[in-house]
C-alpha cells in the first residue's frame, strides 16, 4: 500500500521549568520550556511523522501558527515521493516570497521550515524501521548531497566538495558505526551550571557530573563577573586545574564588553566561551576569537542558517560549531552545515538541552561520526538531565557517552499522555495552575 500524508496537526505543549530555575542564564531568566509540536499524520493509523521546534514559552504563539502554514503544503504527498525529493520540498518552503519577506531564511518561518522538514525525516525512519542517524548514514552520498540547499553557500562548500567529503567517508563507515554502537559519543554536560542555582547546588551536581563521567562541564555567566569569578574560582578548587570547564554568556556582552570580561577570567582554564555576543556579529566573533585566545570561541545555537556558519567559517569566528536540531530548516540544512564545518576542520559539538534537543541532535552528531568526521577527541554532544521522561526513547548518556538510539524515527516523538498534559492553555497541568499559566 502506498503511504500517503493525510493530515497535519500542531500541539501548543510547556513545561514549568521557570519554577525551579531550570534552564535559567544572563538572558533567559525564567524560561518555560516549551515544543510548539508537528505531528504529521499518513494512511497508515499506526505511522506518523513528529517533530518539534523549542521555544521558552510565548514564543509557541506565533511558531504554533507559522507551521501550520507550512505543514498543510505537505498534504497529499506520498512519503515514497517526499523521500525522493526532500532537497526540492526544502527549497519550495523557504521560497515563498510574501513568508519570505518577514525573514530571509531565519526566524519563525525558517524553524517552520524545520519542524516540517524534521517530521518527514522522523517519517522516512519510522517507515524503514531504523534511527535517523542510521537512515542518513546508509544514504549514498549522491542522496546527501540531493538534500542540500546549495544556495548562497558555494562560495563555501560546492556539490562536489560535499561528494568528495562523503566519498572519502566511505570506506571507515562500517567501522565507524560499529564504534559508534559500542561506545558511543562523548557529552558534556550544563546541568550544573545554570545561572538561577546557588553555589551549593552548582557544586553537588558538578561532583555528580564527574561520576557520571562527563569530562567537560559549561557553566552560565554575564551577569556579574564578580559573581563569575566567585563561580568559577570554587568550580577549580573542587575540579583541579585540568578539568575542562567552559562558560556560556548567551548573547549578552558587547564585542569590546565581552572581550574585557572573557580576558579577565583566563586564569580559569576556559575550553570556550559560548555566544559571547549577538549571534548574526560575524566580524565581533571574529575579533573576540582572536582577542581572547587561547579561549576558544563557540556558537550556533542561535545561528539562523547555512550562510551565518559559512561566514564564521570563512573568517575564523570559531573553533567550535554547535548546531542545533530546532533553530534552521531542519535535517537538510544541518548537513549542510556539518559538511562545511569539515571542510573548514572545525568539530560541530552541537547544542541540545531544552525540550527534545538531546534526542534529535544527537543524530546528526552520529551520522557526522559515522560519515562525514569519524570519531575524533574534539566532538563533544551537549546534555541535560531534564524533561527526557516524556520521549519514547529518552536520550541515554551512559559514562560520559551518548549511547546511539535504537528506535525508529528522529527522536521525537513525545508521549500522547505528555502532550496531552502539558498542552497550553487546556490540558491538565496549565488548567489547575492559572498562574502560571497567565506568566507564560
């Protein structure tokens, strides 16, 4: 029977993690974490796409709104189809010129974009029974590349330099996979660092992210170095001089504020510093990195789209990529960015955390690990401790490793009893809790 998309459904669901100060940073100070939820439904009762974009809360409004207008153009579509022309379905979503004008392959409409690209991905994996990661890592390289929009890129990374990539990949990726199965790839964790938590607490979960065997932790700042340096300064008596810490400022600090402040903490021993100013600054990250060295410079969180990371490519704004499942238009556009970033020999150690960012990103850090880079000591795959119970298959970090997931699909799909509870403003939890309610 030929699988067809029948309909498209979108899910308002957040979660309170402003009441414990979940999540909390110099910008974000009582965030809601939050899925503006795709669910694409096909001819098959028991077969359907899910994807999500995160939001902190309001922000679901408008995101609930833009992919609905996106998703219903899939309707209709054979999977068969949608797999075959992936590539184009990507291009035709982002090419309407009146959605267009309101951002040019950024913000709402290009996370639309995403959800709805991701969904059809989660679809294709469902389908064949495999783990994205597997499903991309089996494609030929001709399939990858079929996928990518090369616009505005080419400068960078051509067709042919994305096929010779993949084609040199090749030969280790039976071996690569089996690692991958075996071992794993290696997380860091900001558990421990979130700005909201006292000093107390900071400490006791970075003792227990050490036994865990995480080998990197990143800790919030900006708000006060006086405070940072108070942080940090237990951080290193209870670490060791060795361990490797890094800091996290999310956008807040000017070029020359940001450079002042990092250079004040060099004595810590920082692996990097994270967003240090507004994320579309090619040129301030570019100066940053050179001003602050050796701290390294990390980005990509908020990173809009190929063309932001072809820049920071171009000009050596960064050491480390950190890609996000949720922020650009989806699976497409991450491959895309996974094959500059090695062409330019920048490791991607992508963002996750939130709500359903560990399951899904840690996909393409698998296929990037089995296809594109191999496994290598400089990839490192965020992780946080909350909100996996509402997953089919939460995220599993076991000795420091993201343990490679066996379900079919893309990693998020989220129970029907967790979007049912947490749905806004109707379902059980926001229904009994009005104040919160009205404060997110």
């Amino acid at each position: 029977m030929t699988l067809s998309i029948t309909d498209v459904r979108a899910f308002d669901v957040r979660f309170p993690t402003s009441t414990m100060l979940d999540g909390s940073d110099a910008m974000n100070a009582d965030p809601d974490y939050s899925a503006a939820y795709l669910r694409i439904y096909t001819s098959d009762a028991h077969l359907t796409g899910d994807s999500l974009v995160f939001t902190i809360g309001r922000g679901n409004d408008v995101q609930i709104k833009a992919i609905e207008i996106l998703a219903a153009r899939i309707v209709g579509l054979t999977a068969a189809d949608a797999f075959a022309n992936i590539g184009q379905i990507g291009r035709d979503l982002s090419s309407d010129s009146q959605l267009r004008w309101l951002g040019t392959d950024k913000g709402v409409f290009h996370m639309a974009q995403g959800a709805v690209i991701n969904a059809l991905w989660d679809l294709f994996s469902k389908e064949r029974g495999i783990p994205l990661w597997k499903l991309l890592s089996d494609m030929t390289p001709e399939q990858i590349v079929s996928a990518i929009d090369f616009r505005y890129i080419s400068d960078a990374l051509t067709p042919e330099d994305a096929l010779a990539i993949l084609h040199s990949g090749e030969a280790n990726k039976a071996r690569h996979e089996a690692q991958l199965v075996n071992i794993g790839v290696p997380a860091y964790t900001t558990t421990p660092g979130w700005l909201g938590y006292d000093d107390e607490k900071m400490l006791r979960l970075t003792t227990e992210a050490i036994n865990d065997g995480f080998t990197l932790v990143k800790y919030k700042c900006g708000k006060s170095i006086t405070d940072d340096r108070r942080r940090l300064t237990k951080v290193r008596q209870l670490v060791g001089p060795d361990y490797r810490i890094a800091i996290d400022a999310n956008q807040v600090w000017d070029v020359d504020d940001a450079i002042a402040w990092v250079n004040q903490l060099q004595e810590f021993n920082l692996t990097w510093i994270e967003e240090p100013t507004h994320p579309d600054d090619v040129v301030g990250h570019a100066r940053i990195a050179k001003e602050v060295a050796p701290i390294q410079v990390a980005t990509g969180e908020h990173g809009a789209n190929r063309i932001m990371f072809k820049q920071l490519l171009q000009l050596n704004a960064i050491s480390v990529m950190q890609i996000d499942a949720t922020r650009v238009a989806g699976v497409n556009e991450n491959i895309a960015n996974i094959l500059m970033a090695k062409k330019f020999g920048i490791p991607v150690c992508p963002h996750a955390g939130g709500i359903g960012l560990c399951e899904m990103v840690q996909h393409l850090a698998m296929w990037d690990a089995v296809a594109v880079s191999g496994h290598h000591d400089k990839r490192v795959v965020e992780y946080v401790h909350h909100l996996h119970e509402h997953f089919l298959e939460p995220a599993k970090v076991e000795n420091g490793f993201y343990r490679a997931p066996v379900l079919p699909g893309s990693g998020a799909h989220m129970y029907d009893a967790s979007i049912d509870h947490y749905l806004f403003p109707s379902g059980p939890y926001w229904s009994q809790h009005q104040q919160s309610g009205e404060n997110t």
